[in-house]
C-alpha cells in the first residue's frame, strides 16, 4: 500500500518526465547513487497513468515489474495482482 511519501515520490517524478536530465538531477538531489531507482518509479507511474490510476494499492516495484510487459496486458495484469495480492517475485514470475 501506498504510505505518504510514496506519493509524494511518485508525483515529484512525475514532474521530471521529459524534461532532459530531469530524473538524473532527482537522482542527485535525493542522495541515489545512480538513477536506476529513479526510472523505475517512472515506469511504474507509467502502468498507473496508462491503467487509470486504479492500480494504488500495488507496490512502485510491482508496477514496474509489469511495466516490462507488453502494454496491451498492463490493466489485466495489474487487476490480477491486485485481486491476488502479488508480490514483486509473484509478478516477475507472470511477466
């Protein structure tokens, strides 16, 4: 389940798409040592955007497991993990 932060997260992100070196300069900014993390969060903000935000109570690291699959099967995964309570092992295990 999504606490505060994560949200909070998960919008300051957002606000760095497109924009160049945006997610290096978050990066930067909140101690990461490299950017990684950084565009997984954008790639699970991705499946919410694309799914209709009705994916909130997945974790960033589910969402951005099935970020990884095709995009057609985003909503039919995400109801899946969320009706049968995934982990992120459970997920990689189904992408």
């Amino acid at each position: 389940m999504h606490t505060d932060d994560t949200e909070g997260r998960t919008e300051r992100i957002r606000d760095t798409v497109g924009q160049k070196g945006g997610l290096r300069e978050y990066a930067r900014e909140h101690n990461y040592s490299n950017h990684v993390s950084v565009l997984q969060w954008r790639d699970a903000y991705e499946v919410v955007l694309k799914t209709g935000n009705t994916v909130t109570s997945l974790s960033h690291r589910v969402l951005y497991e099935i970020s990884k699959s095709p995009e057609a099967a985003w909503q039919t995964l995400c109801e899946c993990a969320q009706d049968e309570g995934w982990t992120v092992d459970d997920t990689k295990r189904r992408i």
